[in-house]
C-alpha cells in the first residue's frame, strides 16, 4: 500500500492546530523547541533538518519521516543530499533502516512531483 505522503502532512499540520487549540502552552514550548532546534546557527537550518531526517530513519520513527523529508527540503536540501542523509542513517540504524529509508525515498518522491505540479 502506498502511502500518500503530502496527504500526511496536511493531516499533521490540522492535528497540530488542535492541538495548538486545546494545549496551546503545551504546543507553544514544543514549538519554540522545534524552532530553536533548527534555526540556522553554526550550522545552517539544511543541516539541521538533514540530521533530524537521519535520526528519524536511524532510529525508525516512521511517522516522522515524511515531515523531516518535507522540511528539509523547505530548508533547502537537495534531493542527493536526502539521498546521503539516507544513507548515512542506515549506517547508524543497521539494516532495518533501509525500509525506514525507503519511505524517505517515496515521501522524496511524492514531495518532487508535487512541487513540479505547483510550478
């Protein structure tokens, strides 16, 4: 079954906003959080959300795949660069990292053919 990654996202971005809604101390911390994790210091925003996405897959948290995908590329990440970032996560992760990558390759993918559409 493939999944509908952009669709995904969406569908996180209205969770999110309930959440926002009805805890939004709560999501107001995680926020900051978030952003203060990956704004551009010493290292730029790119990298940061490179290693998230790398994390993700090494550690095989596979709801946050396709989000660390979709931000690094909104920070400015290449498609060879994911590439890379997929495979260094499947050095860390082992082998059972490689179907965690392979969702970062169909989200990749999705998120590709999407940005051309909107063109």
């Amino acid at each position: 079954m493939v999944k509908d990654y952009c669709k995904h996202i969406r569908d996180l971005e209205k969770s999110y906003e309930k959440l926002e809604h009805y805890i939004p101390s709560i999501m107001e911390e995680v926020e900051k959080l978030r952003v203060d994790s990956t704004t551009e210091g010493i290292l730029k925003s790119k990298t940061k959300n490179l290693i998230a996405l790398g994390i993700a897959i090494s550690k095989g948290i596979k709801q946050n795949i396709a989000f660390h995908v979709y931000k690094a590329l909104e920070s400015g990440a290449s498609s060879l660069e994911i590439y890379e970032t997929i495979g260094v996560a499947i050095y860390m992760g082992g082998t059972e990292s490689i179907i965690y990558g392979c969702e970062a390759v169909e989200a990749l993918n999705q998120f590709i053919v999407l940005e051309k559409n909107e063109k």
